[in-house]
C-alpha cells in the first residue's frame, strides 16, 4: 500500500515499479545458498553473494540473554549436535553449536557487517526476536537494507512500530490470506478499503505458489497485487521451469535455495543485473 521502498532498489535484482511488473526480478537466496545444507551460515551467505545475490533471506532467534542470532529453528537439534531451544540458552551455549558440525551460528550484525551493499529480508521466528530486531534496526541505521517478515502479523507490526522511520515488510499469514480470498470476489472499491486496513505498512506479498489445493499465485493475483502498489515474492521455489512460469506471471521476486540456478534463469530472460 506504500511507494518503493529503498529494500528494493538495490543491484543484483532490483524491483521495477511498484504497482507494476519488475523489469529486474529480485533474486532472494533462502538461508544463503548451500548444496551442503549448511543454510544461514556464514559461508552459504557468502556462496550466494559470490554468485552476485544482493538479497538475502534469513531467520532470527535470540538467546536467553539477549542476542540475536541466524537460525531457522527454535532449537539446535536439527542442524546441529547441540540440544536445547535457544531463547532457554545463552549465547557462549550456542556459540558452541556447528551448523552441520562445521559453521558456527551467525550473530546477526555479522552479516550486517560483513556484506554491507546487501538487503536482509528477515524472518522473526519468536516475541523473543520483536525487540532485539527493532533495536539492532535502529542502532544500525538498517531502515533501508531489511525487510520484516514474519508468519504472525502481531509480530511483524511489533518490530514496525518500535522504529524510527519505515523498513520494508511482507504480509503475514492472516494478511495475505485476507487477499487471497477476498480478492477476486469482492468489488475493487471495496477491496481496497480491505486491504488497506489489512495490509497498512506492508510493501510486498511473499507467498508459495500453491497452499495445498489452493493456487495462490496467478495472474489475477499478481495483477491486483500490482493494483495495490504491492510486490509478489514467491517461496521457496527451486525448479527453472517453475521459475520462468512464475516470472511469466510477472512475479517482483523469487526465494530460492538454488540462487545458482535462479541466476542462470535470471541471465536467460536478460533481467540478471
């Protein structure tokens, strides 16, 4: 419901017009790109922004004590040899762990720091994350390289209200299922009104292509999507003919965990930056 926002403007992908298809799809690595499955570390953000990704996407947690973290899950067990959930462990507990007994687990301002051209598309995982996202956003002056993401809209909307001026973010659960359903059967003037109650400081849709039996991405979709002055991105899709069908649509982006073949799509169609 908002203009361009700055997330989306930058090389490597680049959104066209809001309200429009984009002339350069954003190209989103999910956790990084890792054939290894060592996703949000280190090295797989690395991996993808060699590749020349200027988008990442990733998941935040925070530790008993405070310090916000990259990981997907709310407990080391899968990834990791360690056990526990991390908002119940300090951070020296799970500084130990090693994502697939190799990577350690990425503090949050470390990938902040070390790619600094790069936009962070972030997914708050726990309230524990709500605060600690929203300070290190502000102490950082991150307003302009993150976009807030979360299935809740309550947390989303949380992290949003605590800052200083506009980040980017994408519609939770809720939101996006209010425009899935109602909007091809309610009349435009009165979807608008819906949507812009619904959907108020939300920049982008980011959706699966499919939800069970239901298709969400279509082209109607994306077309009152665009009406709305709203982008598309599509998760987690890692097939190059999924991709050319959803770029066909007219998709803003796609969250993939194979960046490589993405690019090569990308770099096929002629809108790789």
């Amino acid at each position: 419901m908002t203009t361009l926002h700055p997330f989306f403007a930058s090389g490597g992908g680049a959104a066209g017009n809001a309200g429009g298809t984009s002339q350069t799809p954003l190209a989103m690595a999910h956790r990084g790109f890792s054939l290894d499955g060592l996703e949000n570390s280190m090295a797989a953000f690395r991996a993808a922004v060699e590749l020349g990704i200027r988008h990442l996407e990733t998941d935040v947690h925070t530790t008993a004590d405070g310090v916000l973290v990259l990981f997907h899950d709310k407990t080391l067990d899968r990834l990791t040899a360690e056990r526990g959930r991390i908002a119940d462990l300090p951070a020296a507990a799970v500084a130990r762990a090693r994502i697939g007994g190799i990577e350690p687990i990425p503090l949050f301002e470390e990938l902040v720091a070390a790619f600094p051209d790069v936009r962070l598309n972030v997914d708050v995982k726990d309230w524990n994350s709500v605060d600690a996202l929203a300070s290190a956003i502000e102490r950082l002056g991150l307003h302009d390289r993150v976009l807030v993401a979360s299935f809740s809209d309550r947390r989303r909307r949380a992290v949003l209200r605590q800052l200083s001026r506009p980040a980017a973010a994408s519609a939770g659960t809720v939101s996006n299922a209010v425009f899935v359903l109602l909007g091809p059967v309610l009349p435009a003037p009165l979807m608008s009104l819906v949507a812009r109650r619904a959907l108020q400081g939300v920049h982008a849709l980011q959706v699966p292509a499919r939800y069970g039996a239901v298709t969400v991405v279509t082209r109607g979709f994306v077309r009152r999507a665009h009406r709305h002055g709203l982008q598309v991105h599509v998760w987690t899709i890692n097939e190059p003919a999924e991709m050319h069908r959803l770029l066909d649509l007219g998709v803003d982006g796609i969250v993939t965990d194979r960046a490589d073949l993405l690019k090569a799509v990308l770099r096929e169609r002629g809108t790789w930056a």
